[in-house]
C-alpha cells in the first residue's frame, strides 16, 4: 500500500511544471496573492518632484513599496493609527510651515506608536535619540521623557526639520538628513559634486529612506490599490475626549493622581506616554500639563 502511495505521489509530481533547483515552477496568476504594487506616473515630497523616469528611483521606489506592502500586520497597524495621531501632528506642522508630507516620515520611523523604542535608544513618535531631543528643547529624565511627548516631540521635530531645510536647502534633503544629520548630507553633497538626494550615494538605510517615507504617501492615500481594504470604522478614533490639569508637586504617585481624577494609571499612560514610571522626584519643581480622561473615554462611539 505505501508503494502504491509513493508511486502515485511520483505520477502527480512528473505531470506538474516542477524544477526544485532552478524554482522553474508555474502558478496562474489568478491563484497568485503576491503582485507587484503599482507605481504613480508621477510622485513628489513636499512639492519636490521625484525623478521616476530614472531606472534606479523607480527600482529603488519598488522595492521599498514591496517591503511596506507585504509587512502586513505592521504596515496595518500603522495605516490604522493614522487617524488618531494626524489630526495632532498635521496642525503642528502647519504652525512651522512645514508641508504636510512629513507627517509621513514619522510614519516611516515609528510606526505611528508613541511608544516605539529602537534597539539604539531612539525613542517616541519621531523616534529621538536623547542627545538630539535635548538639543531641540524636549526633557529627558528618569520617569519623565518628553521624547514620547506626541505634542512636544512633534514640535522638536518641526525645529529640527526647519534648521535643516534652512541649511540644506531641500525639504528632500531635510527629510533624509534626519536619518543620517546635517553633516552627513552636506558632506556627501560636497564630496560627490551633487545637488539633491537622488544624484548622492548614501549609506544603505539613508539611500531608502526616503523612499520609505514616499511608500507611506502613497498608501495611505490610497490602500485599496495597494491590497489594504479598510473600512472608516476600523480606523483607530482619536484619543480626544480629554481634560487637563496642571501639577507641579514635588513627589509625584502617577498612579494616586490618577485614582483622585477618577481614571487609572493605565489610561493615564495612555493619554501620557511621557510618563515612564509609577513616580516622579520632581525636585525641581517642574510642571507637567496632564491629560486627564473624561468620563467614557474608553467607550466606542
């Protein structure tokens, strides 16, 4: 009976366009879920044209529109996340000038988590390193870090992002040097006897990043095409029905301040994610603007 079996096994595998060592197999297409995304006729970064009649931008665009793509559950969670933290961010860009297509380099570095943290230290929505944070006026400390401060982050990175553009005189060229500095793009420009980041040859994840940045334009402004079918009540609602209140004590129990508000320290974090521990020794004396849930901030509506 097992020979039988192994020999029909042989049959079927001998009828079928097989090859294991060349992979030289044929699926139809229609069985097929992996498709290669489609590509715009013609894209731009805050009004800068990408050049996609060049060989390499489009190959490069390609393969990181693939990699976003066919990242599911990540890429999903971070289109979901798109309507609660936008509506913060886009307004804040707005007040430095700074167009709107940034609000998709966040995206690119952090997910859309506040509380994303990189394996080298970089921490929060725009994902700061502290050095870097501090010098663009956020507070970094034991228990408090206002790297993961959506509203004061968001502002640190408008800073930065405008010191750039006044330096390099690109908003591509401010966008990737937020991956590799100021220096490191000045340096390359002059080096290579270039003017903008598609001419340059760049260290491997500054070469992609800002295609990266440009695989989530083109996502989120249109998901269907490119495999994500999302209905508008999936979307994550924003975390706006709140108030604030003012604190300045000089040891704080985060965990008290929330059970006298009539919430709990969990939705207190959720609201504050600046708040990295269950106290503060506010020894000098800071003040902090807490966001306080009102009543059925947790409900669905």
């Amino acid at each position: 009976m097992k020979r039988k079996t192994f020999l029909f096994f042989i049959c079927i595998l001998s009828c079928t366009t097989f090859s294991y060592g060349q992979f030289d197999y044929r699926v139809h297409p229609e069985m097929s879920d992996v498709v290669l995304p489609a590509l715009p006729l013609k894209l731009d970064f805050a009004g800068e044209p990408v050049p996609l009649e060049y060989y390499d931008i489009r190959e490069s665009l390609l393969k990181d529109l693939l990699v976003t793509c066919y990242m599911h559950s990540r890429t999903m969670q971070s289109l979901l996340a798109t309507t609660r933290y936008f509506p913060i961010i886009e307004p804040i860009l707005e007040k430095y000038g700074i167009p709107e297509d940034f609000k998709y380099l966040c995206m690119a570095e952090s997910g859309l988590n506040p509380n994303a943290r990189s394996s080298a230290g970089a921490a929060g929505l725009w994902q700061f390193m502290q050095a870097a944070a501090k010098e663009n006026g956020l507070f970094v400390g034991t228990g408090v870090d206002e790297r993961y401060h959506i509203e004061k982050s968001t502002e640190a990175a408008c800073k930065y992002i405008l010191d750039a553009k006044n330096r390099l005189g690109s908003w591509t060229l401010a966008a990737a040097s937020y991956n590799i500095g100021v220096a490191g793009i000045s340096t390359r420009l002059n080096k290579q006897g270039v003017a903008n980041y598609y001419d340059m040859f760049l260290p491997d994840e500054t070469m992609r990043y800002i295609f990266r940045i440009l695989t989530f334009k083109l996502l989120v402004n249109d998901p269907v095409l490119y495999g994500y079918v999302v209905e508008k009540t999936d979307y994550f609602h924003p975390l706006d029905n709140y108030h604030e209140i003012t604190i300045n004590d000089t040891n704080i129990d985060w965990s008290k301040v929330a059970n006298d508000n009539g919430t709990t320290y969990k939705m207190l974090r959720e609201l504050n994610p600046w708040i990295r521990d269950y106290t503060y020794n506010n020894s000098a004396k800071r003040t902090f603007i807490l966001k306080i849930p009102n009543s059925g901030f947790r409900i669905i509506k």
